[in-house]
C-alpha cells in the first residue's frame, strides 16, 4: 500500500464469478438448461409443494416439513438464478422472465422468509437461507433481480434478522453474512438504483437503521483475514455508490459509526503494536515492506490504514470530511500523540518509525494533510510533534537515524507548510544575513564560486589517486580472505557492513508493487513509479565513486553528480511551482514575515547534552563530559536538570529514562568479554578511557547558537511576539534559522564521530534540502559568497571544520590513507557484489562507470526476491545478514589490524572511532562533491510555470 | 505566450528555427540534427563527456583548454556551466524577436538569429554568430557577427562584425551578460548610431541622405532574406538553417512546440505526491488556505 500504487480499489473488487462458488453454495443441479418453459414448470411443480407447507395454519415444526421447504427451495432459487429473460423487442425495458414474473406476482420469497421466520429462525436455517440470497444474488447475472421489492424486501427481513440484537448472527455464520452483503454491494454497484432503494425501503423494514447492510459490515472493518477484506471491500463499494448520493452520505455521517469506528479501530490496532521494533542490522533506519510484512500486527493496522486512505479517495465529501477528523481527533491526537512521547527509547524509536511508515504509506492528498496538521501543528505538553521529533536527531544513533529517515519523508513530499515550519519561516525575516547582502539572496553561482569553494574543501589527504598495480595485488588477498564475491555460490559472501551502504542509501521503496509480491526481475527493483517515498533526490550518486578502478579518485564521478543534481532539483522546482510564494526574500516581504519562534532557551537534550546521545552511537567515542558523568551517577528521575520545567517534562524523562537504560546495559555488558563491535560501542561509556587529543580539541558541540555579539542588534524587526511558553531572555533581534537547521549542522559538524550510516542519512537530508529552489533556502546553504551574521553559523563553516577535523585526524595516524583507499575500495566493492548479482539490472555503461547505482539491488531486493515463500524470505534474510555481519567483522579486522581481536575494549573503542572517522573522510569528500554540483545546476535551472498559467 | 520558445525550439526534434507566430509561414528548418539530445533537454551540447566540446580544436580557433578553474579537472564544468549559465538567463529573458542556439561543436560558439518587425529594418530576418571568448567571464566582450553584412553604420560592410565593444567598453562578470549582448543586436537596428561607425558610408548616408540610406537599407534587407534559406556558413549540426514551409515536416513540429509542456525528466516518479502547499498566499501559516480544520 505505497503511495506508488495508487489502488485503486473498486478495480480490484472483481465480483466472483460464477465459477467460483461451484460446490459452495446450495447444490444447484436442477434442469437449468433446459428451455424456458419447462423451467417455469419445474418452478411451478416445486412452488406448488412449497406453497403447500406454507399454507398450513400451524405453522410446522416438523422437520420433514423443513427439509421439503429447503429442497424445493434450493431448486426454485437455482432456476431463478439461471433464468434469462427474453430479450425485449423494441428496446424497452426488458421483461421480466416467466419465473421472476411468477415471483413477483406471488410475492414467494417473502413468503417464504416470513414462513421461516414464523417457525423461529433456527441457525441451521439462517445459514442456509443467507446462502441461498447469496447465490441468488450473485449467479443471477441476467436479470437485476435487486430492483424487484419482492426480492429486495425478503432480503432485508433476514438480514434484519441477523442484526437482531436477540437473533444475532451466530459466528458461525459471519463468513455467509459477510459474504451476502459483499454480493449486494457488487450488485449495488452495477445498478446504483439499488442503492437508492435499499436506502429508502429501509426504514419501513428495520425502523431505527435505514441502511442496514452498512451497519451488518462496520463490525468487520478491522478484522483479519479473508472476512475483514470482504467488508471492507463491501464498504468501499457502498462508499463508491453514495459518493454522488447526498443523503446516503449524510446518513453515514450522520447516522452511522463508520468514521468512529474506523478511526478508534486504528487507535485500538495502533495499540497492539510491538512496542519496540526488534533490529537487525545496525543500519537499520526504516520499516520497509519487507520489515512489517512479517509482523501480523502491523500487516492488521497496515490493512485498516490502507483502507481509510481508499475511502477518504473515493467518498462523499461529507464522510471524508468525517473521517479525517476522526482520524485527528480519534487516532493522532489521543494516541500517536502519546506514543511520539513515551519515555523509553525503544519506544519513541518505534512510534517514530512507524510514523514514518503511515507517511510513506498515505496517498490520498487530504489524509496526507490530516497527518501533516497533526505533525505541524498539535501541541502535545506545550511542544509541537514537529519540536518533539526535532530534538531526537540529537539524540542516541538509533533513534537519530530513524528520526532523520522521517525527515528525509518530509522533506520528501515538497510541501510549503513543511518546509515554512521547518526552515523557511526562519529565513523569511532575512536576519541570518547582513542587511547589505540581502540582494545576493537571489544570486546564482554563474561561474561556480561555490562549488569551487565546496571542492577545495576536501581534504588534501583525501586526494589519492588510484592505487598502483601492486597495491592491487595486495588488495586481491585481502578480497580472498574476506570472502571474494562469487555470482556462483549459492549466497555469495558479501563483503562487510558498507556493503549495506547500498540497502542503506536506497530509499524504501518497498519493493511490493499492487501484486504484493517482491520484484521478480532486477529491473522492477525501483518500481515505475515510487511515490513519496522518494525524496527529491534519493537517486543522487550518494558519496560513491566509480568502479572502474579498485579506488576512488578523489575527483571522479563528477559527472554523475551534476547529473543527479539537475533531475533532483528538476523535480523539486515542479513539485514547487504551486507554492504561495518564490521565497527569494523579497516576496514574502522580509519585514511583514512575523518573527519566527525564538530558540528554546533551554532544551536538556537538546542543549545541554548533546554529546551524552553520541556516547552511545556509532563509535563516537568520546568521554563523557563531566556534566553526565554526574548524571549517570545520579538515581534517575531526579529533577536535576536546568530548563524550564513547563513543557520539558517528556524530554526529561525520557532522558533520564535512557540514561537508567544506559546504566544498566554498561553494567550488565560491562563484565563480558565484548568481542563484537556492538558491545565495544557501548562499552564506551563505562570505561575511562584517556581523553583523546580530538575531544579536548573540541568541547561538546552546543547546537545552540552563539550568544549575540552585540552588533547584531537592530539588524531585523524586533522581536515582538514568541510562543508565550518561552521565556524571552535573549535579546530579541538574536537571528535564529531554526531547530531544524541548528541541529543538522551540529549533526553534521560531528561528522567525524557519527556513524557512517548516520553520516549517509545526515548528508542525504542535507543535499535533498539544498535541491529546494527557493532562494532562501538555496542562498543560506550554497552560496559560499553569502555574509551571515556573525551568529549564524553557515554551512561552509560547519563543513571547513570537518575539513580540519580529518586533517587533524589524518595527520595523527601516519597509516591513514592506507585505510582510507580500503574504506573506498569497500565500499566500490559493495557497489559491484550488488551489480554482479543482477546483471541485467542495468546497461553496461552504466555499471561500469558508477558504483553510483550500486545501491539499486540491494539487500533488500535479493530478500524480496525469496518473497514467495514468507519463510524463506526470512531465511534469506537472515543468511545475507549474517554476511553482512561476518563481513563487517572482516573489513574491521582488516581495516584496523590488531586493534580488533586483541579483546581489549580500549583497542576496540579506538578501533571504532578511527573507523567511523575514515568513513567520514569518504563520505565527506563525496558530500562536498554533492554539493558542488547542486550549486552549479542550480544556475542552470529554469524555473516552472505555476500550473494554473501553464493550463491557459 | 507561455510557450518559452528557446524551450520550444529545443523541444523539437530537429533542431531548429522558427520564426514568430505571425512569420512563419514562409521558412523553416530542413536538416536533421544529430539524435544527440534527449527530447526536451538544455542545447548546450551539455556535458564534456570528454570536455570535447571546450578541448577540441574547432576551426573557430577559439579555443583552447580553460584556465579557470583551482581545480583542474573540474575546470571545464566551470566553463561549460558558466555558459549554460548564460543561457539559461537568455531563456528568462524572453528577447523579442531573438533566437539563440550554442553549437554542437563548442559552447563558446552560438548561432543566432534576429527578426526585425518595424523601423527602418522591418522585414529583416538575420543570422548571426557569436563568438565567446574561452576565457570567459574574465576576458573581452563575445564577438558578434551577423553571416551577411548589413548595411548599418555599427556593422563592418566587410566582417559583418557588430560593433559590440563601445556597449561593453570593459566585460565585467557578474554584471555584464550575454544576453545584454543579444539585446544590444537588437537595439541597433531600432536606434541608429553613427558615432564612430564600422561602416562610415551608411553612416555618412544616414545624416545626409535618409532616403538613399533607406532604400540601401531595403536593399541589404532583401539580400540577406534572399539568402536565408542557403546552408549554414557554419558547418554544424546545430547551426541555424531555414527552408521553405514545408506541411509534411513543419505542421507536427508546429503543433508539439506549441503543446509541449515542460516537466522534470524523471522517468520513475510519477505520480507521487508532492508539492502540496496549503498556504493561503501572503499568510506566511502552515494550513491556513484550509477551510475546516478539524476541531481539536
């Protein structure tokens, strides 16, 4: 159910055919061939037993008076079903066949209900009566028996029957109900009258509900199986028919529990989600198809979610209206809202992730809204979910990455309000900038400045050149013993966790396209049209070079870049072009644009601990500085931290929360042997290690900015307004570009620490905001020319610190570029297991000249290609992982010789931290090239016309 | 017209020229160009696959490995990239009458051509080509010279050369562009200038005798429309050539210049969502445009 699918759904509810009922239904072997009159005869002997029975004053009891009913009874319905009425002559109306005729006129059916109503409806009975409609319903091809009262009225008395609150519709035999209204919708859809009837018939029949059928379905909106999806099918087609029909649509509104019980029923199947998503890789970042198709829960709420997003496409205005307002107030508000701000991080891991999914999932432009008011708007404890899952991107590595993954699905969608709220309403006042500077706001880098300045950042020692022949040589050994890939073996060993690099950059297309199943060919691997769950440029060549050579040149792939820098901005200028305003600073006009909030004042987690949440992550390795050392001592929950106490609560205790959970995992790992990298990771933060050169170097990253300097004042309107739940303590005119820019470039100036996995989710977001064309935006991030205010930290600053940090790195392990052409040659090597293990996914030109592409086939798609059997998907799931893993191990070895089995998790913590920063250098360099090459093709963008001007 | 025709034109499948709406009856194209572009695609010979077209020698002479860049092997993205830059800024400029397209062989080269539609030079349809020197931004204004020499005071009667330096006395990056250049081709031919002239006789002429200064200018225009539908001086698949209006050709090139629409190239992106904007214009609010909002 990806946005790419765009089900939808009434193509998929194909009536069953006849064929399809065969031995199911009430054994229909009568003469049904035969011609017309002996038909009706047949029908008329077997009438006249029937009617027989039926006219007994008592009515009978016994069961041999019974079983003659229902033998006639099944014979005289086949006919009926079979019965094709003459074709009439002058195009008129068609007549009615003889037996319908007969009927009609003696009223049978209704008799015939009434009869075994007044005997008392035994179960035995009403199930054998709903599947005797349901046949008759749906085999009557011919004839639109449904228009008929003496058909439609006899229906509604015996489903009235089964919403009888002392009847009831034993369970046995909700499989057949289900069944018959799904055959009476089908039915209802073919002929719209019908609709219109069984809306007006009703009321005489069944008094309080006059749409019955509706009401018999709703109990089955969310449930499992075959049942579930026949309801809900059943309302999809209601909902089509009353789509035009005002007062059918009122009625449901109004009348019914349709939209209440379809919001609470999400908020009920929200709840029984696992509460911590079980990870596998360290990679992990995102539910994709493949991580819930498993999980029966989530598959059940996945169900429900689809459902509501197809009848919010297809209803009357009135019930969707209805429904998205349930949906806010029934689901978002009382229980996303909630399970955004628990206290443990598994927990505010996995309700981030699967917000994400919801996101990713949502097609309809309306619901998609609805989701969006939520996430921009609604204050939960005085803070916005937006504040809320902004402060996680500082946080520890797991939850950051999936915090950073459902930004990368907002950013994603190029929608105004998102980006207003995030980071334009920041720049709208035009304080970040020297007033003399604001006419370069709309500058292009004609002659490429900026990316010149972009590229003179990499670092001199990341300029290798290809390696020589020998160290070739070399390397080959080093391939064998990590387990060379082989297209042959049946699971080629791949090499090492930047192997996953590919799996990992790749969006989550979620391989299932409407057939549900994995891509069976390399080449649907990106389905044809992979909705939002493609940012503006997921494509672009993240931070991979060519595989011409065993090495990355530092200046190769160039190409491939600007390449992937027009499409990315193409796109965003498109998905654009119907935004209120061009944004360039002077529309909206910077002195109208209200102030936008000031930043927090306090934040814990965000402010004041930054470097506690890299403790755990990717190998940061830093110490703790003392101010957490002092926390980790303290008994959690203690209301220790500075900050205002009004709105902070959740983050406090989640904060102290984590650190309970640090605590004991440090405890409890600290005593074994940490052998694998995981443990060393965390290991980290209990041992003392020596501060390293670089910590002392530089002190905990403040993602806030810099106290005002005093000449900033004046420059920009005053700050008149601010969320009164925030003190106003600084002076008013401090510029402030926004949470979100504050905490990616912090993010990003800890490169050097961060995970690689982190570090390629942190760029990815950076290079899709700088394809946003809006001058803005696009002058704060690229052009390097641009004054800011000493304040403002830009991103060429944030980016010429890394520079130094590597150098600095660099400089101090004399080995460097040795590891440094390994972590490339890694992650080349990655790019070509997956190229070798679909050769036909791709033109040979390509592959040759990119390892670019290498995340195309990817793990995730050779898991999906096991995807007929659940269980081996899973088993190919795990094998790869295991690869992965294994192989991690290896380049880790390899990489850092002696550092990793020595068994001392000094040597592993250190380990660690030289890896994650030799990754960084790669992927830095890579970066800056990104950037580069969005700078330039943002000169030669054209812009689009609004869509209004180019329909004229 | 929303129909940009500098898009329009590349939009076409072959190449080339059409004149404007009410024009075009007469000429048109005739060559194929080389299946090179994508449909839809900028016209600057767009990347240096192998920098050919800043490195290999054309018989322009003009050029010569850029000198640009810090960085060597980016030097020529810089020059090419500067110079679609340009262009990209004579496409937003929307030159009455002017048409532009850089040739196959170098970007340094573009060929152009002018349709005059009042004043002295009414009629006058003119093919030039301008000349950007390969080290631009920082060298000499762009030459440029229209292939049969006009008779006007600015043009050299021999060259064909326009005068273009007395408009740009210094060629200042940043703030001198080619198409200022373009525009000053055209303003010429709508506000004579006789000061210091190229051709002294037209301009003698032009302060003398008007009459015999216009029936030459008649003159200079029939030549050059008589020769209009000749090759191309150039040889290049993207030089500008006309031929007579020919329906079985032109109707459906016609017909696709004017319905093209332009949309991002991606092939695998559809249908996706995006671009939403609830934003009512001026209110600067997230959902504002929004009618009901759920009550919460």
């Amino acid at each position: 159910m990806e946005r790419d699918k765009n089900p939808h759904w009434l193509s998929r509810l194909n009536p069953r055919g006849p064929g399809s009922r065969t031995g199911r239904s009430a054994a229909p072997s009568g003469p049904c061939t035969a011609d017309p009159e002996t038909c009706l005869m047949v029908f008329e002997n077997h009438w006249r037993q029937v009617s027989w029975v039926l006219e007994q004053q008592e009515p009978s009891s016994s069961s041999d008076d019974l079983t003659a009913v229902r033998n006639h009874t099944d014979q005289m319905l086949c006919l009926l079903a079979e019965e094709r009425p003459a074709e009439s002559a002058e195009g008129g109306a068609a007549p009615m066949g003889p037996i319908l005729e007969l009927v009609v006129t003696e009223n049978i059916l209704e008799r015939l209900v009434q009869w075994h109503l007044r005997r008392g409806l035994d179960s035995d009975s009403q199930g054998a009566l709903l599947k005797l409609f349901e046949m008759l319903i749906g085999q009557s091809q011919q004839q639109p028996l449904l228009q008929h009262t003496a058909v439609l009225h006899p229906l509604l008395r015996l489903l009235g029957a089964c919403a009888d609150p002392d009847l009831g519709c034993p369970l046995a035999l909700e499989n057949s109900l289900v069944l018959l209204l799904n055959q009476i919708c089908v039915s209802m859809a073919r002929q719209p009258v019908v609709l219109e009837m069984l809306f007006r018939a009703a009321p005489a029949q069944q008094g309080s509900t006059n749409l019955l059928i509706f009401s018999l379905l709703v109990p089955f909106i969310h449930r499992d199986g075959a049942i579930g999806q026949q309801a809900r099918d059943a309302l999809l087609l209601v909902m089509a028919a009353s789509a035009s029909n005002e007062a059918v649509a009122r009625y449901i509104a109004e009348n019914s529990y349709f939209c209440p019980v379809l919001a609470t029923g999400l908020s009920a199947l929200y709840s029984s989600l696992p509460r911590k998503i079980e990870v596998r890789g360290d990679d992990w970042h995102a539910l994709r198809r493949e991580d819930w198709m498993s999980v029966s829960s989530l598959v059940l709420f996945m169900n429900s979610l689809e459902f509501c997003n197809a009848v919010v496409q297809i209803a009357h205005p009135l019930v969707r209206s209805q429904l998205l307002d349930y949906l806010h107030n029934g689901f978002l508000v009382p229980v996303m809202g909630p399970a955004l701000h628990k206290s443990s991080v598994d927990e505010m891991i996995a309700s981030t992730a699967y917000l994400d999914l919801f996101l990713r999932s949502v097609s309809e432009t309306s619901l998609l809204k609805t989701f969006l008011r939520f996430i921009l708007l609604h204050r939960h404890d005085n803070d916005t979910i937006l504040d809320t899952l902004l402060t996680r991107i500082s946080s520890n590595s797991r939850l950051c990455m999936v915090s950073l993954s459902l930004f990368r699905t907002l950013l994603s969608l190029n929608c105004e309000d998102v980006m207003l709220q995030l980071v334009l309403r920041y720049l709208l006042p035009c304080t970040h900038v020297m007033l003399s500077q604001r006419q370069a706001i709309r500058v292009t880098d004609l002659y490429g400045k900026s990316a010149d300045k972009f590229l003179s950042l990499i670092p001199e020692c990341c300029r290798l050149n290809a390696a020589s022949s020998a160290e070739r040589d070399e390397d080959g050994a080093f391939w064998g013993k990590g387990g060379h890939p082989s297209i042959e073996s049946p699971a080629p060993p791949r090499p090492s966790t930047p192997s996953r690099l590919a799996f990992f950059i790749r969006q989550q297309s979620s391989g299932g396209g409407p057939g549900g199943g994995g891509p069976s060919t390399p080449t649907s691997t990106e389905p044809p049209q992979s909705g939002a769950s493609h940012p503006p440029c997921p494509d672009s060549p993240m931070h991979q070079q060519l595989a011409n050579t065993e090495c990355l040149d530092w200046d190769s792939g160039y190409l491939e870049y600007l390449k992937d820098s027009r499409q990315g901005i193409e796109i965003c200028s498109w998905a654009c072009r119907d935004w209120s305003a061009p944004y360039d600073g002077e529309n909206p006009s910077p002195n109208v644009a209200a102030p936008p909030p000031p930043p927090p004042t306090s934040n814990p987690t965000m402010a004041m601990f930054p470097e506690h949440f890299s403790l755990q992550q990717g190998g940061s390795g830093s110490t703790p500085p003392p101010g957490q050392q002092r926390l980790l001592e303290q008994a959690p929950g203690e209301p220790q931290l500075p900050g205002d106490s009004n709105g902070q609560g959740i983050s406090i205790e989640a904060f102290t929360q984590e650190l309970r959970e640090l605590e004991d995992r440090v405890r409890e790992r600290g005593r074994a042997a940490c052998q694998q990298e995981e443990t060393a990771r965390e290991c980290l933060s209990s041992e003392r290690r020596q501060p390293q050169q670089e910590e002392e170097q530089q002190p905990p990253s403040v993602p806030e900015p810099k106290p005002p300097t005093g000449d900033t004042k004046g420059d920009g309107p005053a700050l008149v307004f601010g969320s009164p739940a925030r003190p106003l303590n600084k002076p008013a005119s401090q510029p402030y570009t926004g949470p979100f820019m504050v905490v990616l470039f912090a993010k990003l100036e800890n490169m050097l620490q961060n995970s690689l996995y982190v570090n390629i989710l942190l760029t990815g977001i950076v290079a899709q905001l700088a394809c946003y064309p809006q001058p803005l935006l696009r002058s704060f991030l690229l052009n390097t020319n641009m004054v800011f205010q000493p304040s403002v930290k830009s991103l060429i600053q944030v980016l010429g610190s890394v520079k130094n940090r590597i150098e600095a790195f660099a400089a101090s392990h004399e080995d460097f570029p040795a590891m440094l052409k390994k972590a490339q040659q890694y992650l080349v090597a990655r790019g070509k297991v997956d190229w070798a293990d679909s050769p036909a996914a791709v033109p040979n030109l390509r592959r040759s000249d990119s390892l670019v592409k290498s995340r195309k086939p990817s793990l995730g798609e050779l898991i999906l290609r096991h995807t007929n059997s659940p269980t081996r998907a899973r088993h190919a799931a795990q094998l790869a992982l295991a690869h992965v893993r294994d192989g991690g191990q290896s380049l880790h070895s390899a990489l850092f010789k002696g550092g990793a089995g020595a068994g001392s998790l000094e040597k592993q913590a250190e380990a660690l931290r030289v890896k994650n920063a030799v990754y960084c250098a790669v992927v830095f360099c890579e970066f800056l090239k990104e950037l580069a090459a969005l700078a330039q093709e943002h000169a030669v963008t054209l812009p689009f016309p609004h869509s209004q001007e180019a329909e004229e | 017209m929303n129909l940009n025709p500098f898009w329009s034109m590349s939009a076409n499948t072959s190449r080339k020229q059409r004149t404007d709406s009410e024009e075009q009856s007469g000429h048109s194209e005739q060559r194929a160009s080389p299946a090179r572009l994508p449909f839809g695609k900028k016209q600057l010979p767009p990347i240096p696959k192998n920098a050919a077209p800043i490195t290999k020698p054309a018989s322009t002479g003009t050029l010569a490995p850029s000198a640009n860049g810090t960085h060597a092997s980016y030097g020529p993205f810089y020059l090419e990239y500067s110079l679609l830059a340009e262009f990209t800024l004579v496409i937003k400029q929307k030159l009455p009458g002017i048409y532009v397209q850089p040739s196959y062989k170098s970007a340094l080269m573009w060929f152009g051509v002018i349709f005059i539609r009042h004043g002295l030079y009414q009629d006058g349809v003119f093919k030039f080509t301008v000349y950007i020197p390969d080290n631009y931004p920082d060298g000499e204004c762009p030459k440029l010279v229209f292939d049969i020499p006009v008779f006007h005071p600015l043009v050299d009667p021999v060259s064909g050369e326009l005068d273009v330096r007395r408009a740009f006395t210094k060629w200042r990056r940043n703030h001198n562009h080619i198409w200022q250049v373009l525009m000053y081709a055209r303003t010429i031919f709508y506000k004579i200038n006789t000061t210091e002239p190229l051709n002294p006789e037209a301009a003698v002429l032009y302060e003398k005798d008007v009459q015999l200064f216009k029936s030459k200018v008649v003159d200079s225009v029939k030549l050059c429309n008589s020769h209009l539908f000749d090759q191309p001086k150039m040889d290049d698949p993207y030089a500008i050539s006309f031929s007579p209006w020919n329906p079985a050709v032109h109707e459906e090139a016609k017909e696709r210049m004017f319905t093209y629409k332009r949309r991002p190239d991606d092939h695998h992106k559809g249908t996706q969502v995006s671009g939403l904007s609830w934003v009512k214009p001026g209110s600067m609010q997230p959902f504002s445009k929004d009618d009901s909002p759920p009550q919460s």
